[in-house]
C-alpha cells in the first residue's frame, strides 16, 4: 500500500471498519445519477404545488421520465454501496475495485441519454446539455485526481475484533 496516500489523513478520516470514509465522489456521482430521483423527492415535499418544482426544471415532462430511467444505474449504485460492508458476497469484493469504472460508466450512459434527448428527440436545450457536459467531465476528471477515490479503491471493510 502507498503510505503517500495516507500522509494527510486524520483519524476522524476513518470510519467504524478502520476504512477511509467513501470520497465525495462517490456522493458527487450519485447524487447526479439520481437527479430526477431528488427533484421528484423535493418536489412531493412541497405538498402546496407538488408538480411546480419538476415543471421549472424540467419543461418537457418526457425529459423528466427519461432522466428518471436513466437514474436507474444510480439506484444500482446506491445498492452496491450498501453492499459493500463486512462479510459480503465474494462478487462485491471482486467489484469494488473496478466501482470507478463502473461508476464513469454509469455517467457516460446517463450522459448519452440525455444527448439523445437533444440531437433526436429535442426534448433538452443547448445549455441543459452543456451544463451536463460540464458536470460529467468534472467529475471526470475528479475521478483520477482524487486522493481519497485513490485510497477508497485499495481498502474493503473488514470487521473489527473488540476487546
């Protein structure tokens, strides 16, 4: 293991299975895999005008059912993440490795949806599409920069003997 890797790391980094705390990346990528996931959840909180919060963002209700298609991989995500604990399946072992991939993977599909529902079926416009253009290369980018992904990648909970 690089001990590099670990040179600006606290104690409070850590989480109850002596593992670094998942990276904000991770955090990053799905909350924007689940976007219409969380509009659809903000927008049944505002119980006055429920649909006002979907409509002001998305004007085309069939971009709203595509986003929410796409945001599948996201709920896909988010199980695996839960998976990943001590004593799990040898497969989430094996997976948990390649989850950057997995996870770039996602966005670039979730990311071609939505170019489809630009170039075909013109249901997003040239700054919608920008701005997710924007977000996924950041996050990227973020994917291969980032120390604590690095880190993340190389550990897998174990559990812990208490005395």
């Amino acid at each position: 293991m690089n001990k590099n890797l670990y040179k600006n790391v606290s104690i409070n980094d850590f989480d109850k299975h002596n593992c670094i705390k998942l990276s904000m990346w991770f955090h990053c990528s799905t909350a924007y895999l689940l976007k219409a996931y969380l509009i659809w959840i903000i927008s049944i909180a505002n119980r006055s005008d429920s649909l006002s919060f979907i409509n002001m963002l998305y004007p085309e209700p069939n971009l709203f059912y595509v986003n929410l298609f796409s945001g599948l991989t996201g709920i896909l995500l988010l199980i695996f993440f839960n998976l990943r604990r001590p004593n799990a399946s040898q497969w989430v072992k094996n997976l948990w490795p390649k989850v950057r991939l997995i996870v770039l993977t996602m966005l670039f599909l979730d990311f071609s949806i939505l170019f489809l529902s630009y170039f075909i079926w013109q249901l997003l416009e040239l700054q919608g599409i920008l701005v997710h253009a924007i977000i996924v290369v950041t996050l990227l980018v973020s994917a291969f920069s980032n120390k604590r992904l690095k880190m993340n990648l190389l550990e897998f909970p174990e559990e812990i003997e208490t005395k």
